[in-house]
C-alpha cells in the first residue's frame, strides 16, 4: 500500500526543475573534469617519461665516459658491478663488441640504435609464459664501434596512468552518486516548499482565510515568494472580510431607508385620497430612492478605486488648485452655519492622480468636519508639500477607541445618526486617498479632531 506514494514522489523527483539542474550542473562538473584528467594524465605520463629518458640518459653517458678513460674490458666490468649492485630499481644493460657479439648485460643483442627506444623484453626462463615486460632505452655507439644500451622497465609509467585512471573512475562515480543523490535531496526539499504552498492555497479555497505559507527565514528565492503569496493572501483575507462586511452592513443599514420607503408608498395607497397627496407620498418615495441609488453609487465608486481600475486615467494635478477651489465653495455654507472656514494652501503642490476624486475627497473632508461640528466651531483646511493635507476642527472630537471605525462602511458615531448621511463618506476618503498612495490617520486636536493625509 505504501509503495505508490514513494513511486509518485520519486517520480515527481525525477521530473522536478532542482533535479534536472543540479544534474545539469553534474554533466557539466563532469565535463571539466574529463579535461582536468586528460590535461592531469598527458602532462604527469610525459614528466615521467622525460625524467625516465633523462636518467637513462645520464647512466649512458656515465658508461661513455668509463669507455673513454678505461677501455672496453674496464666497462664490462663496471656494467657488471652495476648489474650486481642496483640502487635504482630494475635498470637492463647491454654492451655489444663492435661485431655485435654481447659482452656482457641482461638484455638481447640488437642492431645499434642511438638515442632514445622502447622496445619488448621476451620473459625469462623463471618468469611465467605470458610475462613480457615494455622496456624505454637510451642507446649510444662508443667511439672504437661498440654499443651500450641503458633500459628501464616501463611498467612504472603504466602503472602510474592505471593509477591516474583509477583515481579518477571512482572520483567520477563518486561525483556522480553524491550529485544525483544531492539533486534527490534538494529536490524533495524543494518539493516539500511547494507542497507547503499547494496546501496551504487549497485551505484557502476551502474556507480557512487564515491559512499563511510558513516562512524559513532563510530570505531565498522561495522565501521571497512566500512572502509575497501570504502578502496576497493577506489582501484576499481583507478584501473578503471587506465584502462579508459590506454584506452585512447593507443588510442592515439599507433596510431602515428601504422600509420607510415601503411604509410612504404603502401609506399613500391605503390613505391619500387627492391627487396632491399622492404626488406629495411620490415625490418622498422619490427622494428615498435616490438616496438609496446615491448610497449604491458610492458603494460602486469604493469598490472601484479599492481595486485600482482608476490609476489608467492619472495625470498631473494641482492640488493646490484643487484644495483651493474647494476650500472656497464651502465658505458660504460654513457661513451659513455659524462656522469659521480657514484655508492655508501652500501654492506650486502637485500629486499624480485623478482630479475629480481628489476635490470629492478634499470636499468629503471638509464637508464632514462643518455637519459634525457645532454651531461656532472652526474648520481649517491645510495643504503642504508632500503632499500633506490636514483638516482640523475644534468641536467634540472622536473617542480614540472609534477613531479606526468612522473608516469603515456605514460606520456612524451614535451622536451622528441623526444627521443626514449614509455614513460612506469617510469610507470613500480613505479609498480615494490610499487609491493615490496617501496615508489616512487621525489625531486628537485638543479640542477637536485632526485628520492627515500624506506620504
């Protein structure tokens, strides 16, 4: 029962990106190394063989020189010491008489070869039937006609490459068992991460807006995207819990306005009598309703910019143009109401956005801060570099435990909910402002309340 799943994992290893390039990486390691070794093999096989031609060259000379000071009978006898006594592991000799008779040596007569030779010793009596032994030669014909030869067994230098090739077949086999056995391991790592990811995605999907990708600490490139899918996943928690808000907060906030329109026109059916009566429950029923199309029109307009549909159309604006052209339709109606409007508007202010958007959140502001605030009270609005917007008044202020919540959706302090209003209207500031990369917080003014935007 258990070997399908090894079977589907091994499988999987096989067929894994890791595995593929840490084999990759192998062929190409090995690859490098066939040339080391060839580079290794040719260079140590032609150092051998020199130092092996220049020993028996020396030993030739050497010979020569015996020759030269004590004749052909005095260099019999020293070949033959040599023969007896040898220092330097296994060296033949052969010395032949100008008629090619041998005189004395361990190797075969030859036709006189001066300089270097390789040639086959024929094995000897003790040794056994199949022992031939390659020999490398150094030859030289003395001044009265005769010739000595100087060999060693070449053996050492095949042995030597045998080792080299040796060394290097269980280096590569070596290499190649820890690079599969390297990629198996990364692979299933690898894999293991991305199980991790699969599951965590499919616990989303199932419900569990929870669910976040474990992350190592090891900031690698796994790391770096797990951090960006819990970002994401993060966003789609918000942006869901958002919705499930939203739902709620229609279901409960639109059903007030929607069952005083049902009870007017049920009312006018049951109760008006003239024409003038039913045209006055009409145009009720009418006003009900645009506030109702007004309440969904901002609620379309918050969804919109939270998504970022609108940042296309960005150009440059003059926000102090803006600020100032709004500032300056309010003070009637801040006159109207008993309220003191100031303006500071640093002039030359410019932000990239949607100038439309940007004079309703600035009228937004100043709009809320003159209907909740009583008779008296002074409303400034200012604008820096930055950019940087501050509205302030001096009336009662928000409890700093609510400060966060008058940002939500239908959201309306219990001294509010006898004004007018659908409670959107700092819902949809914070959408605007965040929509143009604009920070949103609220300070206590003392007296009153601060609201900033800025970067």
């Amino acid at each position: 029962m258990s070997s399908a799943p090894r079977t589907s994992i091994l499988t999987r290893i096989l067929r894994s990106a890791s595995f593929r390039l840490t084999l990759g990486y192998a062929a190409l390691f090995v690859v490098s190394a066939v040339v080391l070794f060839g580079t290794v093999y040719l260079t140590a096989t032609a150092a051998m063989q020199s130092d092996m031609q220049a020993v028996l060259r020396t030993e030739a000379y050497q010979l020569a020189e015996i020759h030269r000071r004590f004749g052909l009978l005095g260099l019999a006898e020293q070949i033959t010491r040599r023969m007896n006594f040898r220092t330097r592991g296994p060296i033949y000799y052969l010395l032949q008489a100008p008629t090619r008779q041998v005189l004395v040596g361990n190797l075969p007569g030859m036709p006189p070869v001066n300089g270097v030779v390789d040639f086959v010793r024929d094995n000897d009596a003790e040794e056994p039937a199949n022992a031939r032994s390659k020999l490398t030669g150094f030859g030289l014909t003395l001044a009265d006609g005769s010739f000595i030869l100087v060999a060693q067994d070449a053996s050492r230098l095949i042995d030597m490459q045998h080792a080299i090739e040796s060394a290097f077949a269980w280096a590569a086999g070596v290499m190649l068992f820890l690079a599969v056995a390297g990629g198996m391991l990364l692979a299933g790592n690898f894999l293991r991460r991305i199980d991790t990811i699969g599951r965590t995605s499919r616990a989303i999907m199932e419900g569990d807006l929870s669910a976040r990708v474990p992350v190592r600490g090891t900031n690698d490139e796994l790391d770096q995207l797990v951090v960006g899918l819990n970002a994401m996943f993060d966003r789609i928690q918000h942006l869901m819990e958002g919705l499930r808000q939203v739902s709620n907060d229609i279901a409960h906030d639109l059903r007030t306005p929607l069952g005083r329109l049902r009870q007017r026109l049920e009312d006018a059916r049951e109760h008006a009598t003239t024409t003038a009566e039913y045209a006055a429950a009409a145009d009720a029923a009418i006003a009900e309703a645009d506030l109702l199309l007004e309440t969904f029109s901002a609620l379309l307009r918050i969804a919109q910019m939270e998504a970022g549909a609108q940042k296309s159309g960005f150009a440059d604006v003059d926000l102090s143009d803006v600020a100032r052209s709004v500032g300056e339709a309010y003070l009637p109606s801040a006159e109207d109401s008993q309220h003191t409007l100031r303006l500071a508007i640093e002039p030359g202010v410019t932000i990239q956005g949607d100038r439309q958007l940007l004079a309703q959140m600035l009228s937004n502001l100043v709009e809320n801060a003159l209907t909740h605030t009583p008779a008296g009270s002074t409303v400034s609005l200012t604008l820096g570099a930055g950019p940087r917007i501050v509205v302030a008044d001096n009336g009662p202020g928000i409890p700093e435990a609510e400060r966060e919540r008058v940002f939500d959706r239908f959201y309306r302090l219990d001294r509010s909910r006898t004004t007018a209003g659908s409670g959107l209207g700092l819902a949809l500031v914070k959408a605007i402002a965040t929509l143009h990369g604009l920070g949103v917080r609220i300070e206590d003014n003392a007296p009153g309340l601060r609201l900033i935007l800025g970067r």
